[in-house]
C-alpha cells in the first residue's frame, strides 16, 4: 500500500463521494477490532480511531486508498458502522438499517463486503443474520476472522471451522475468508493482495463496458 488519507463521513449515500473507483467496505459487530484492521492495513495507527463508545454516529467513513498526488485512481476503503450495539435505541436500529440497506443495494462501485468475524467466539446469531441479509441482497462479501492473536493456533482453527461449518448448512457457496491479527500483523498481505486482484477486475469490467 502507498498512501492512505481519510476523506469524509457521510450521514447517508447521497452524501459520499462520486462512486468513480472500486469500493471495499468493513463492517463488523460492537468490538471486533474493525479499526485495528483497518489501521493495520493501512499501516497508519490513528487511521481509524478506536471508539470507546461505539454505535452512537451512524456515519458512512470513506479513505482513499493509493490516489496519485491529484487524488486520482485508486480506490476507497469504506469503515462502516458496525450491528449489534445493545444501546442503540429502536430509531437508531432502524435508521442503521435504513442507511446500511441505502447503501448496500444502490452504492454501485461497491465490489465487495468484508464482514469481520471474532475468532475467539463460537458463530454468533447476529453475525449469521447480517450475513444472511447480506445474501438476500445479493451483495458480494467475504469473511475476515479477526483476534487470531487472543487464542492459540488450534483453537482459532477450530473457531473458523465451526462457523464454516454452521453456514454451509444453508449456504451453498461459502465465500473467501481470512484470518488475521494484528498483534502478528497477519492476513494484511492476503486481503491487500485480493483487493488488488479485484481491482484489476474491476478495470477490466470498465473497459469492456467503454468498447460496447
């Protein structure tokens, strides 16, 4: 990765920036360590601030991930607000729901959702719910299992297992998923390395449409 700068926060999909390059969001539950992760793949310690309470701002965070000097090519990197605070009132709930729906369906350079996962916890019901919604949508996503480093190896392998093993009884295709720490800085090159891939993709697609 060359360079990483936060862009805006946006209240609502009208409001983010013009959907001209590939877009990969992160979404998690209340204390996965989605902004570790972020800052981990970033290499930028204070990227993603570390909320200590989580929940309350339900804002779309765009960063702009590997622009030229004139911000141009590239592509975002999108922190959204994660699912499952317990205090969160009703209307916050359903504005989340509202805002997350917005931008799932319309925002049209989206490529891919990576949904971060506890690797210390057996599958958790709302992780399998968001994800089950992510698949009536029709919204690409890939797994990321996070903490790696909070248990020993066997164990984290045994956690994964398990919530693979819980989706494949209603998923047929299970998607890609990764495991990663950022104590042991591990799963960044792998994530980083499939981004560029669809990316590459993504140019291709581009082009293909410009021939037609």
């Amino acid at each position: 990765m060359k360079n990483a700068k936060y862009l805006i926060s946006s209240p609502s999909i009208s409001k983010c920036p013009a959907p001209d390059r590939p877009e990969y969001a992160f979404i998690g539950r209340s204390n996965v360590g989605k902004s570790s992760l972020i800052n981990l793949l970033t290499e930028q310690n204070a990227l993603a601030k570390v909320s200590a309470t989580p929940g309350k701002t339900i804002l779309i965070n765009h960063f702009l991930i590997n622009a030229n000097s004139k911000d141009e090519g590239g592509w975002y990197l999108v922190d959204l607000p994660g699912y499952g605070y317990a205090k969160r009132s009703k209307s916050q709930r359903e504005q989340w729901l509202k805002v997350m729906n917005d931008y799932f369906e319309k925002r049209e350079n989206l490529v891919t959702i990576f949904v971060l996962i506890d690797s210390r916890l057996s599958p958790q019901a709302n992780d399998i719910e968001f994800l089950e919604g992510l698949g009536e949508i029709g919204v690409p996503f890939n797994l990321v299992f996070t903490k790696a480093d909070k248990n020993s190896q066997a164990e984290t392998s045994k956690n994964v297992k398990t919530f693979l093993n819980k989706m494949k009884e209603s998923w047929e295709y299970i998607p890609k998923h990764f495991v990663t720490s950022t104590v042991k800085k591990s799963g960044r090159k792998e994530i980083l390395q499939y981004i560029e891939e669809l990316n590459v993709q993504y140019k291709d697609q581009g082009n293909q449409i410009l021939e037609q």
